[in-house]
C-alpha cells in the first residue's frame, strides 16, 4: 500500500519541503529547508493519518509535559486571566458575564472538560436538523 503523503522539494521558491497528497494531489509547504525536519513532520502527519486517536493521546502528553498545571485548571481560572488585558466597556463586558452561564465558575478541570465535550461539538447531519 502506497503512502498517503510524500515528500518533495520546490527548488525554485527556495528549496522549501512540500507534503503531497497522493490521493488530492494537494500540496502544503512545511516550511521549512531541511531535510530532517521535514521528514519528521512528513512521519507525523502519516501517523496523524493512520491513527486519530493515538495522535490526540501524544498531544495530551505533550500539553500535559509543557504545562503540568493545566490539568488543574478551571474555567474560572481562564477567565480571570483573560480579563488582566482588558480595559473599558470590554473589561466590564468580561467581568459581568464570567458568572453566568456556561462560562461560570466550575469545579470542573480543563482537562476534564475537554475530554468530556468531544462529541457534543460534532456537527449534526443535516437529517437531524429540525425543520
């Protein structure tokens, strides 16, 4: 079976990496001119591919080494820092509507939160729709 994506390189805009979709035959600049670091985002947009799953588990990792804290958090906790570089009406704005609602204070850690509104976001078929 042949790979969804491949590799290629554009000499003349500069010798940037490229991805290629074999299927769409798309192609997304990675940004980059090495060829190391191309690859290694090439593996991880084919594993990404391959398993959706395994790909959130590794970026929950990933969030969970660089931030230990957010698991901790709260929705009121975010709210508070959002609110440090607001002036005026949208201070007020912020500050009037943190407590009610969905965006009230809450027990319930980011973490926890995330994990549990997965598919509540998914849009509906358009069968499902009231008329």
């Amino acid at each position: 079976m042949k790979a969804k994506f491949r590799l290629v390189k554009i000499g003349r805009r500069g010798g940037t990496y490229y991805i290629v979709d074999r299927d769409a035959g798309e192609r997304q600049s990675l940004n980059t001119k090495g060829k190391a670091e191309a690859a290694e985002l090439l593996t991880a947009r084919s594993e990404a591919h391959r398993d959706p799953a395994l790909n959130l588990l590794k970026a929950r990792v990933y969030l969970a080494a660089s931030d230990p804290e957010m698991a901790t958090r709260t929705w009121g906790f975010v709210m508070e820092d959002i609110t440090k570089d607001k002036t005026g009406p949208t201070l007020r704005r912020y500050q009037t509507r943190r407590f009610t609602g969905a965006t009230a204070p809450s027990t319930r850690s980011w973490d926890a939160t995330a994990a549990n509104c997965g598919p509540d976001l998914l849009p509906l078929p358009l069968s499902l729709w009231p008329n």
